[in-house]
C-alpha cells in the first residue's frame, strides 16, 4: 500500500521548516547506518562462533558415537543424568550496544561411583559427556544472541530503509514543491504589479489627454 502523501502549507515558513526537518534527517541516518554496520560486524562473529562451536559438537557426538556399545554395561550407572548441568552460569554483555546473555560456566553435581567396580572407560566417558553438554549450553546461548542481534538489526534496518528511501525524498521533495509553489506565487505577484503600474499609467495618461 502506497504511504500517503503528508499535505504540507506552500509557505515560506513551511520551506524553513522542512529545510530544517531535512538537516536533521542527514544528521541522523549516518548514526543509523553506522549502527546498522555494528550489528552486522557483531552478528557476523557470533555467526562464525555458532558455527565453530557446532563443528566440534558434531565432533563430540562422533566420539562419543564409540561409547555406545558399552553404555549397555554401564554397571548400574546413569551417566547422562550424571553429566547433565547443574547450572549455566551467565551474564549481562553489551554486543554493539545491545544487551546480550554471555556465557560464564556450567557446574555439574558431584559424581559419585565405585572407582573399583566399575569399567575403566567411564571416567573418559563421563568427562566426554560433560563437555558436550557443556557446548550444548554454549551453543543454546550463542544461538540466543544471534536471535537477538537479528532482531535488532531487522528494527535498525528498517528504519534505515525509512530515512533513506521513504523520510529524506519525501522532504526533498516537499522542499522542490514549496519552492515551486513560492516561486510561481512570486511571478504572479510581479506579474500583477506590472498589469497594475500599466493600469496606472495609462489612466494617469488618459488623465493628462482629457485636462
């Protein structure tokens, strides 16, 4: 749908006024922009870090693809619940001015088993198993901020969109229509001043003819 057309007064005034709107506007979209390609920078790393860190979660899933025959003999053991997180520990980051989750830690709940009773590979399983977890949670978390840097680079975006396409041509233009507007209402006006002087003289002619 079309943006409707904003009915603006052919005045002098009016041309101050949108001349001034105008300055504004160029003042602000170089802000905008430079927003815009902080975003895109920041985004683009944690791209290639969500990317980086999946290649070696893939990685570990494949290792720990090994253990699975085994896990059948585990001795009693629930390693998965054993290695799951206790707690992922985040804070508060600033990502090209925007307020992201960083990532701090996970701590996982003490292991407890016979050392003696059971198979020797599950010390290295379990270890295994924590570190994926571990970059599951990270993984989560990248995932979050890319989530949330898309969205502000969308509403950045859009708004640099707006100024350069929609908000500075339309006032170039109201400034071209004014200035039209006020230029014809000129060459009107000098127009009926000379009709009026012409008038002037030829009655001040007329005068002089009939005395």
């Amino acid at each position: 749908m079309a943006r409707a057309r904003k009915k603006i007064k052919l005045t002098w005034a009016e041309l101050k006024n949108q001349r001034n709107a105008l300055e504004r506007f160029e003042l602000y979209l170089p802000t905008l922009q430079l927003k815009q390609q902080q975003l895109q920078l920041a985004l683009g790393q944690v791209q290639q870090e969500y990317e980086k860190v999946l290649a070696e979660l893939r990685n570990m899933e494949a290792a720990l693809s090994a253990y699975e025959p085994l896990f059948r003999d585990r001795a009693g053991i629930n390693l998965e619940e054993m290695a799951g997180p206790q707690e992922v520990k985040t804070s508060v980051k600033n990502m090209a001015g925007v307020r992201v989750e960083g990532f701090e830690s996970v701590s996982f709940s003490e292991s407890v088993y016979s050392l003696f009773g059971t198979p020797p590979w599950v010390d290295q399983a379990l270890a295994d198993l924590k570190r994926r977890n571990r970059l599951i949670a990270y993984l989560e978390l990248v995932e979050t901020q890319m989530t949330t840097l898309q969205a502000e680079l969308k509403k950045v975006s859009q708004r640099v969109n707006l100024f350069e396409k929609i908000i500075i041509p339309e006032t170039q233009e109201n400034i071209r229509r004014v200035r039209i507007a006020l230029g014809d209402a000129m060459t009107a006006a000098v127009a009926r001043a000379k009709i009026a002087k012409a008038k002037l003289e030829l009655r001040e002619q007329k005068r002089k003819s009939e005395g």
